[in-house]
C-alpha cells in the first residue's frame, strides 16, 4: 500500500526510482567499561576514521564542479576547519581513556556535549553552527563503520546511487557531491527548509528535492520503488499502479512543459501589453557567466564576488581578481556586470571571533582595509575595460556612503599616479537593511542603481533568522513590511529615474513575478537556472490588470493577505 510523506520542495521535477538510504550504517554497540588492553586498539580506530573522514572532505573540496553553490563549497571549508579542531581531533581519544569506552561511544558522548553546548546558545546563528558540528560527527561516525570487521553486506563499500531516490536525515557538502557525482535521481531529507543550508545543497545538485519530511528513513525499506515530486513537496514509498499512472502523466507534462520554456525563452521578456522587463543572472563564479547568457539572461545582476574569496588559503590578489572580473566581461559580450564587493555573511562563514551575525559585508572591510582597497583596485581597473557596475552590501547610512567614495577616489588616484588605466563604474548598494529602505530616497539621489536584497532585508525586517528552522513560520519574504520596504525602494528609484534590481530568491520564483511586476519592479536578477520560467511568467502577464490587485498588496495586514491576492494575480494574468 502507498504511504505519502510531505514535506517542503525546493527542487521542481517527478523521479520515479528505487530507495537508497544513505547513512545507514550497521547497529553501533556503545561499550564501556572496556578492558585496558583493548583501548590502545579503539584510539587507533578512531585515529583511521578521523583521518578517512577528513581525507574525503579534503577530496570533496578539491572535486566540487565550477558551478556547484558558492555557500555549499564555504561549508566544506567549515567542515575541514571543524574535524581539525582539537573537539575531533583530540577529545575523543582522551574520552576512550576516561570512560573506557569504544571509540563510537567516545564519538557518541563528545557529538551529545557539543549539541548541548550549542543548543544552549541564545544567538540563532551559532545554534545552527551546531547542525554543523554534528555532521562532522556523522562522518567520521561512517568512516568507523567503515572500518569494523566485515559482516554485513557491502561494508566499508561507497554506496551505488546512480538514478537512485536517495533518502538522508540530513545533508551534509560531501554528501551532496556524493550524490551528484554518482547521477542520483532525486533526493528527500528529514531535515531542513527552504532557507537552509541542506536546500542550497539540494538544489546545486540539479535533481528534484523535498526537504524537511520526518520519519521517511524510518518508513523507507532500502530497494522499494519511491516517487518524489519536488514541485508539490511529495515522497511516496511503494507506490501502486495508480499512483505510479498519475506521477508518469506528471513527468510527462514536465517535460513538454520544459520544451516549451526552452522555445519561449528565445523570445523577449515583454509583457503581453508591451513593457519591456530586464531579466539579470546571479551568479557565484566569474565563470558561469557564459552559461548564464546562453538561458537568456541580459547581464548580470549580482555577481557574489566571496568565490575568490573562499577558493583558496589566502584572499586573491589584485591581478587575480583584475583578470577575473576582465573574464566574466568578455563573457558578457558588452552586457552589464554588477560586482558586489565582498560579503563574507553568517550564512556563509562564522563570524571573527563568533561575534554577531551582523558583522558582515564592509563592517569587516573596515578593519582590513588592505583587503577591500585591493577588492576595489581591481574592480576599477577591470571597468575600464567595459560595462562593470559596483555594488555595495549591507549599507545603513549616508556616512557609510560618504566613506565608501572617499575609499574608492583614493583607490583611483592611486592606480592614476601608478599609470593604470581606472574606470568611473556606476555605483549602487544593496538595500538589505530597514534602514537603507527608509531612507531610499536619500540614496537614490546619490547613487546610480540601487539593488534590492530581499533575503536579509526580510530577515532584518522581521527580526527572524531565516536559517533557523525552530523559526521558519516568522520568516516571510511577503510580510506586508516588507512589501512596502520594497515598494518605498522602487519609488524612490523611479523619482530618482535610477534601475531598481530585485535580487533576492522572490525574484527567482514564478508565482510571485506578476505581483513584483505589479509593485513597479522591471528588473529582476535571479539564478540562470530559473530564467525560463520567470521569463515565462512575464510573457504572460497584464501590467494593466496586475497593477490595482498589487495596490491592494501594499493596503494588506497581513502575510496570508498577500498569499491570496498573489494567487489571484497569476489566475488573472
């Protein structure tokens, strides 16, 4: 009989395939009061699995694909950092000797103190530091698992994932590139949100997602046939002819409708009464910008310049990051590239001394300014050479403003003086903030773009934490506040007669173009991947018949308000 598991999809696609559960390892025999002899053999274990645990991460971070997410590569370098440190490296070895245990129970009662440690932390970017913890944890618990004596099936054997429904509790980096590099089929875990770390994962892989459905490895059998729906949020196990009728009809349609995106998506984001729209690519890597013009974007609207950042054991110098910026401009053939100066975040890397979140973007530059005067020496020297656009993260006032020019016509006088070539690139900065939002118009008449971040500008609007699953209800992108934030932004541009760009995962979603369109946005930069269908939806929409039912948005009280004239947007037209 089928049983229908739900949870939250963030990648669309219908798979139909057998079931993998990755992870499982064999019962692991907590042991304590072990005899003397046998612990110099249990620390020796541990040692092996420590040292294959991190082997393979290290494997991981030097394989992960040119175009796998930026976010998942910053966390296999946080989970290298992590199995080095000494609460790996050195704790559980004493606890072999102090509690006379195996090396899994060490492991056990080392993973249970650092999840209390952390669960006990009241800022909610260092509690979901601990997620981290434990899937170091997790890997080297396989890597043990691995190496007892055989008697299972398979053991200490990689798993066989090719176009397999892989179940996990959680999803770890090494695991995602496990599963891509092996042509998984489709992947459902137990854990996680749209917002999460493991949904950035799952959609760098390419295959339909489902996150956050519970108990579906302990319902699961290894080898039954499964259909996951990553548009509907669906997992069903062993499902009967019928429903294996209505997923195979579903598939289908996914596919022709695929086929139509890709022949509309050669055509023009104009609106059925005429309005042009911008549609813009964000991007990682300098390098995927050549793909990105191929599904249609018309530039870039955010690249994310912490690539160079995070791909090596020091910050790139100034020629590294000239010639990088110079490569995504030939790319773009004469497109616009916006680059927006380094933004190391609390999604992306711990905080300096595991400070607060919020010191992030040019908060750090400030104190390193060798560090972003190198970032705009080559930014100014790369837009000499074509249409490069700087834009600023996170900035809250005038007087961050002010500073900013000032760093920068120090940036230019000193290549002048040097003899290198300096362009005048349009400046802009991310409204992220309340405060940059409140005060748009003063922004606008200084600058010449603004980009709107949706994400943080939401998360900071609502005083939630959107990586914090305990707190995925308060997190919501469309709360009346932040509609108007954004609605203030856009006018501000269009008094102002300065672009306004949305960048943020709204921009990327379908059932929300229209009501974006109907707010006064004509420019959107989202992922390549999401370009035909965003583009789809413009195609199809009225600005004359959007434009009232987004007013009623903007009057709305609350979230659900929104939900509903959203919906009757895209019924509409």
């Amino acid at each position: 009989m089928a049983l229908v598991l739900h949870g939250e999809g963030v990648a669309r696609g219908v798979t139909l395939g057998r079931v993998h559960v990755l992870g499982r390892c064999r019962g692991h025999a907590l042991e304590e009061g072990l005899p003397r002899r046998r612990l110099a053999e249990e620390q020796a274990r541990y040692r092996a699995a420590h040292a294959a645990a991190r082997e393979r991460l290290r494997a991981a971070r030097e394989r992960a694909p040119a175009h796998f997410p930026l976010d998942a590569v910053a966390l296999l370098e946080l989970h290298l950092l992590m199995v080095d440190d000494a609460a790996f490296a050195r704790r559980p070895l004493e606890l072999i000797l102090e509690r006379r245990c195996n090396a899994e129970a060490a492991l056990h009662r080392q993973c249970e103190e650092l999840r209390r440690a952390f669960g006990e932390v009241a800022d909610p970017y260092l509690r979901a530091r601990g997620e981290e913890v434990l899937l170091v944890g997790q890997a080297i618990l396989r890597e043990l698992d691995r190496l007892r004596p055989a008697g299972g099936p398979g053991a200490g054997e990689a798993p066989r994932l090719r176009r397999r429904v892989v179940l996990a509790r959680e999803l770890s980096p090494a695991d995602a590139l496990l599963l891509y590099r092996q042509g998984a089929a489709a992947v459902v875990v137990e854990q996680g949100s749209a917002a999460s770390h493991a949904a950035v994962l799952a959609r760098g892989l390419g295959i339909p997602a489902v996150l956050g459905v519970r108990g579906a490895s302990r319902y699961a059998r290894p080898g039954e046939q499964a259909v996951v729906d990553g548009g509907l949020g669906v997992l069903v196990l062993d499902p009967d002819a019928e429903a294996l009728a209505h997923y195979r009809r579903r598939r289908a349609s996914a596919s022709g409708r695929r086929a139509a995106l890709a022949r509309r998506s050669r055509r023009p984001a104009v609106t059925r009464d005429g309005v042009p729209v911008t549609l813009l690519a964000n991007l990682e890597r300098p390098e995927e910008a050549e793909a990105a013009v191929a599904r249609g974007a018309e530039g870039v609207g955010l690249l994310r310049s912490e690539c160079l950042f995070l791909a090596g054991a020091r910050p790139p110098d100034e020629q590294a990051q000239y010639a990088a910026y110079r490569q995504a401009l030939r790319a773009l053939g004469g497109r616009p590239l916006t680059l927006r100066t380094l933004d190391l975040g609390a999604d992306r890397l711990p905080a300096p001394g595991g400070g607060p979140a919020v010191l992030r973007a040019l908060r750090p530059c400030y104190r390193h300014l060798d560090l972003f005067r190198t970032q705009l020496r080559a930014a100014l020297r790369a837009a000499a050479h074509g249409p490069l656009r700087l834009c600023f993260p996170m900035v809250g006032s005038l007087e961050e403003l002010a500073r900013i020019r000032q760093l920068l016509e120090e940036a230019r006088a000193a290549l002048e003086a040097q003899g290198l070539r300096a362009g005048r690139p349009p400046l802009g900065i991310m409204v992220e903030v309340p405060a940059a939002a409140l005060l748009a118009p003063a922004f606008a008449a200084r600058l010449d773009f603004l980009a709107l971040g949706t994400n943080d500008l939401a998360q900071y609007a609502l005083a939630v934490d959107r990586l914090d699953e305990g707190a995925r209800e308060l997190y919501q992108p469309l709360h009346p506040a932040v509609l108007q934030l954004v609605h203030r932004t856009v006018e501000a541009g269009r008094a102002a007669g300065i672009p306004v760009t949305l960048c943020g995962e709204l921009a990327a979603e379908p059932r929300w173009t229209r009501l974006l369109l109907g707010l006064g946005l004509r420019r959107l930069s989202l992922p390549p991947a999401a370009l035909p269908e965003v583009k789809a939806a413009v195609q199809g929409a009225t600005l004359a018949a959007l434009e009232p039912l987004a007013r009623q948005a903007l009057a709305a009280e609350e979230a659900a308000q929104v939900l509903e004239l959203a919906e009757r947007l895209n019924r509409q037209g």
